[in-house]
C-alpha cells in the first residue's frame, strides 16, 4: 500500500485506541512502532502490529502516560495562574515557565516513541529520553515540534478551516507525524 494510506491508517487506528484518554501513550507508543516496522519493512500488517505493539508495554506506557498528564496539567495551572496576576514580574516569570516547559516537553520527546520495543522501566525510560535529548538537542527539538504541531496549527488556522484541522489530523495528520518522528529518531539514532 502506499505511505499515505499506511500513515492513515496508523491515524484511525491511534486515533480509536487514544478515545480513552489514558491510553494516548499506549496507542502513541504503538503508532510509532508500526512507523518504524514500515519503514524497514519488517511490518505484518498495520492493524495487526498495531494492537500487538499497544498490548506489549501497556502498563508502562499508561505510568508513562501519567508522568506527561502530570506535567502538562501543573504546566498549564501555572500558565494560567500566571495569567491571573497582575505584578510586574509577572511577564518573566511567564517566559521562565514557558523556558521550562519546552526544556521538560524537548525532555520527554522520545519517552513514547521509544517505548515500543524498549524492557526499560518507567524511570529508566525517562532517564533515557533525557539523556538522548542532551545528546541531540536539535532532533530532540524536532520531535517536540513534531508532538505539538496540531496545536499551533490550531492556532494558526482561518476561522472558516478550523473545522478541518481535527479531521485532517485523524485521517492522515497523526500517522504522518508519527512516520516522520520515527524517520527521524532511527536515522539520528542508527536504529534497525
């Protein structure tokens, strides 16, 4: 099949499995190892991959899963306290938290897409994720952009396409994501 239709189907089949929101990391972590099964050809079929890559780490990914949820929602309180006040430090202190959490976020980049083949615990995948992201800052830098693209391309949106954004990412948007994460992460990484 073609690579668009391979990256839509990871797509429908992420998208389907992250319905409940706990488990976005285990369907996350299964969308990535089917991209990296693709692209070197080792693949048995994407659906069949998929759930058997989504059964083979889930209770690490859903601690994992917990890890980042964590770290976004005490992110996000702090942006909007800090929205909330009215001092003069207010602004650094804003870019301060904005500085941490892209250190954090570039930090946790490769914690999911790595998850897929990895025996490591919870802490040691998050020890090497880090480790891997002050070893290659710029790629780190690329999958974190890679992970947060639907948001500013929600918020870079015309009003009248805005409705598109949700069904281009469910259709095709998470598997090409997904497919070019891994491109990059095995070429960086010599992984195969």
């Amino acid at each position: 099949m073609s690579t668009v239709g391979d990256m839509a189907m990871i797509s429908i089949a992420w998208t389907i499995c992250s319905i409940p929101v706990v488990t976005v990391g285990a369907s996350t972590a299964a969308a990535c190892e089917v991209a990296r099964e693709l692209q070197s050809g080792s693949c048995k079929g994407i659906f069949r991959s998929f759930w058997a890559a989504f059964k083979r780490r889930f209770p690490t990914t859903l601690a994992l899963t917990a890890v980042i949820a964590a770290f976004c929602g005490l992110a996000l309180f702090d942006l909007w306290y800090l929205s909330r006040q009215s001092t003069d430090t207010v602004a650094v202190l804003y870019g301060v938290t904005i500085v941490v959490i892209a250190v954090v976020g570039s930090a946790l980049a490769f914690v999911l897409p790595l998850t897929g083949r990895s025996k490591l615990s919870v802490g040691e995948q998050l020890t090497q994720s880090a480790r891997l992201a002050l070893g290659k800052p710029h790629n780190d830098f690329d999958a974190l952009l890679l992970n947060i693209w639907p948001i500013i391309v929600v918020l870079i949106a015309p009003e009248q396409t805005l409705m598109l954004v949700p069904l281009l990412w469910i259709f095709v948007g998470a598997g090409a994501s997904f497919w070019v994460q891994m491109n990059l992460i095995r070429k960086t990484f010599s992984l195969d």
